[in-house]
C-alpha cells in the first residue's frame, strides 16, 4: 500500500485519492526513475508486467476492424464509378456494422458473398502494402505525441501568470506596448 500511496503522491494525485481509496486499489503499482523516463508499470496478477500477448491480440484484432473499414471504402469508391446501385446498397447495409469487421463480413456473406470476398481481397493488399512501414510509423508517432504533450504540460507548469505577486513588473511594459 505504501508504494501505491507513494507513487500516487508523485503522480501528483493524491489529493483525489483518499488512503482508504489507495488501499483498495488492486494493481500492483512499481516505479522506476531513469535519466530520460518515469516508467509506471502496473502489474495485474499476471506475473511480472502487462500481459503483453493480449495487448497485442487487441491491437492487432482493432487494426484487422480498421483494414476492414479501409477496404470498405475503397470498393465503395470503385462501386461509385462502375456500378452505382450497388455502392448505394452497401453504403446502406454497412452503416454502423463496420465496428467489428469479421462480424460485418460475417453478415455480408450472407447477403452478397461476392462483396465479402472482394473486401478481404482488398483488405488483405492494404494490409500487406502497410505491414512493411506500420511497427516504426507506430512507435515515432507515439514518441513524437508524447514528447510534444510533455512539452505542452512543461509549459503550462512553467507559465507564470500575470495575477501573481511579482508579475506586475510585467504589466506597465504591456500597456505601453498595447497603447502604440
């Protein structure tokens, strides 16, 4: 518990939190400090660590849904162009199936098998055409992301306000620069 009271206090939270709250929580809370991170990791009764293999099955079971989508889309597109009642038919049968792709192509085969076949084949090439840049595209996206919202959060902690004692020095300079 002291660990989790301990880090909750350096998450800067604590206020929200009560001792009796802290004491209830069931993760496992470590923490290390490194030059260049803080490092928060919560451990859920699964051994050491994030249960990684499901993170990746979730990961990968959302980006099938989202290829899904992608191929969707393009059919779309060239169903606009050569045949357009039935662009309008799928347009209509996919509005809001589309969450879960397997299921949505689970349902279309059972309307029009010959769509169903022709999205996986499209969502089959996006996904191998995309496969090659995906890992590093992810990974500096996140680095970049959150190297800019610690930026962000740096300098609004940083910020000094003009209503507090000793900014006032700050304020006849800015008359003067806003009367010109």
């Amino acid at each position: 518990m002291s660990r989790l009271y301990n880090v909750v206090t350096i998450l800067g939270v604590r206020n929200m939190l009560d001792r009796n709250f802290a004491q209830n929580l069931r993760p496992l809370v470590s923490c290390s400090l490194s030059t260049q991170n803080f490092i928060l990791r919560t451990n859920y009764g699964l051994g050491s660590g994030m249960n990684i293999k499901q993170i990746a099955k979730d990961t990968a079971k959302t980006l099938q849904s989202y290829l899904t989508y992608q191929a969707l889309r393009t059919v779309l597109l060239q169903l606009d162009e050569t045949n357009p009642p039935l662009a309008y038919w799928l347009h209509n049968f996919s509005a809001d199936k589309v969450q879960n792709g397997e299921k949505f192509l689970e349902s279309l085969f059972s309307e029009k098998p010959e769509l169903a076949l022709r999205i996986m084949t499209v969502r089959e090439h996006i996904a191998e055409e995309v496969s090659e840049f995906l890992p590093e595209m992810v990974r500096s996206g996140i680095q970049q992301a959150n190297m800019e919202h610690r930026k962000l959060h740096l300098e609004r902690i940083t910020q000094i306000s003009l209503s507090t004692p000793g900014a006032t020095d700050l304020e006849p300079e800015q008359q003067s620069n806003d009367d010109g």
